[in-house]
C-alpha cells in the first residue's frame, strides 16, 4: 500500500515538472518571436525615407537630416518616433541611427538581428532592403 502511494506521488511529481519545464520552453520561444516585414531604405544626403513592402501598417516613412547632423528614432510596425515609450505595440522595433553617410539600425526585439549598418557606397542617393532577417542592397527587378 505504501509503495503505491509513494509511486503515485512520484509520477504527480515528473508529471508537474515535465510540464513546467515544456511551459518554460514555449515562453523562451515567444520571447525570441520575429515578425515578418520588409521595407525599402532610401538614403540621400538630406532624409532618409522607408518605403513598406509588407508587416508594417504604415506606407512611407521619411525624415531630414539636418547637415551633418546623425538623426536617431524609433521605428516600428505603427510608426516612428523619437521615444521609444510613446511606440504604440508594433511586434519589431528598431533604432534607426541615419548619419551623413550611411545608417545604423538596432534592434530591440522582432528580428534574427540585433544590429545593422550600411551606407552608400558612391554617391546617395541608395537603396537598401531591410526585414526581420538582414539587410540586401535594392534591386529593381525584385
């Protein structure tokens, strides 16, 4: 009799902490979540403009540059802006850094990346294509 009690327990106990443990790895997996966008990065010597392809509920994106000035908001699903707290939820958010010569983007959450840079490498203005996964120089036959 008190073996049986005893092994009930035993199985309530691997059973509670196998099911804590796969609670565990499915909230480490919806922590690490990437959205799915795209968009189209053009970068001139006087703004910087986003142009969506897809996953954003916004079309086009611009700001100035004023001079040599680097310029740093927050871009999300929903918008840009330059706090961060005042991003409505829009799944990826990114720190965009635009600078006289190039970009740099941050990101702090939604992406397989945490950091991207590029820049024209010639005269502006270029195109880049930026998603969850990287960025890609911009080809017109895509």
């Amino acid at each position: 009799m008190r073996k049986s009690v005893f092994s009930a327990i035993a199985i309530v106990i691997l059973i509670s902490g196998a099911s804590y443990g796969c609670t565990g790895v499915q909230q480490a997996e919806q922590s690490m979540s990437v959205d799915k966008f795209e968009f189209v990065v053009e970068l001139s010597a006087s703004q910087t403009t986003f142009e969506s392809r897809h996953g954003t509920s916004w079309t086009n994106l611009s700001w100035g540059k004023p001079g040599a000035n680097t310029i740093m908001v927050w871009v999300n699903g929903h918008g840009v802006s330059g706090l961060k707290s005042s991003l409505h939820d829009g799944g990826f958010t990114i720190l965009v850094e635009a600078t006289a010569d190039g970009a740099v983007f941050k990101s702090s959450g939604g992406t397989t990346w945490s950091e991207l840079s590029f820049g024209c490498s010639g005269e502006a203005p270029c195109k880049f294509i930026v998603n969850e996964s990287g960025v890609r120089s911009f080809s017109k036959s895509k």
